[in-house]
C-alpha cells in the first residue's frame, strides 16, 4: 500500500468484536474522501478476522448503522456489529440475580 498524503489524509479508528470477550481497536489513515469499507479494508481487521462480514454484519460510525459506502470523517470510529447471543435485559436479569444469591450466600437454582 503507498503511502497515504498527510494533506489529503484523515485518521480514524476501527472497533470490533471478532469474538465474545476480545475487543479490538486500530487506528488507520485513509485518503480524505474514503468510505467505510475502503477504511475496514486498509485497517486489516476484514483480513485477520474472515468471520467479521461486512456483507453479512452490520457496520457503522459511532454506534449509528451505516451504509458500506458512507464517507468517513476524520475522528470517525467505524465498527462492526455482531448480532447479540443474549438479549441485553435478560443478561441483566441474570447478573442481577447472581450478585444477589452471592451476596446472601443462598444456592444457585
């Protein structure tokens, strides 16, 4: 890859989830006008993690969904999503109720 012309340049992040429990964040720089895709190309991540699919999961900046071929911004932070194994209120419901049979010592049911 040649390198990047800083006056024509923007740096963003990159964040995902490849897997339950690891979280990954890179910085990359990109040519001023680049998309989401081209960002989540050059960072590697699409490389090193075949499972993240942008075809298939879906992506966007700063926590709002978007289109592979939205224009990034310089700070952006591009993510991709992996769909939810649990729904967030049931696992709240649970570690709820675990910190409570701890903090009585009572047996699990």
């Amino acid at each position: 890859m040649a390198p990047v012309d800083a006056r024509a340049s923007i740096r963003v992040t990159i964040g995902c989830s490849p897997v339950e429990g690891v979280a990954e964040e890179i910085g990359v720089t990109v040519a001023a006008g680049a998309t989401l895709l081209e960002a989540l190309r050059a960072s590697g991540v699409l490389e090193r993690h075949p499972q993240l699919d942008p075809a298939r999961h879906a992506v966007g900046i700063w926590g709002r969904v978007c289109a592979l071929d939205t224009v990034l911004k310089e700070g952006d932070r591009v993510e991709i999503y992996r769909p939810l194994q649990v729904d967030p209120k049931e696992a709240r419901r649970r570690r709820q109720r675990l910190q409570r049979e701890v903090a009585t010592c009572s047996p699990r049911r």
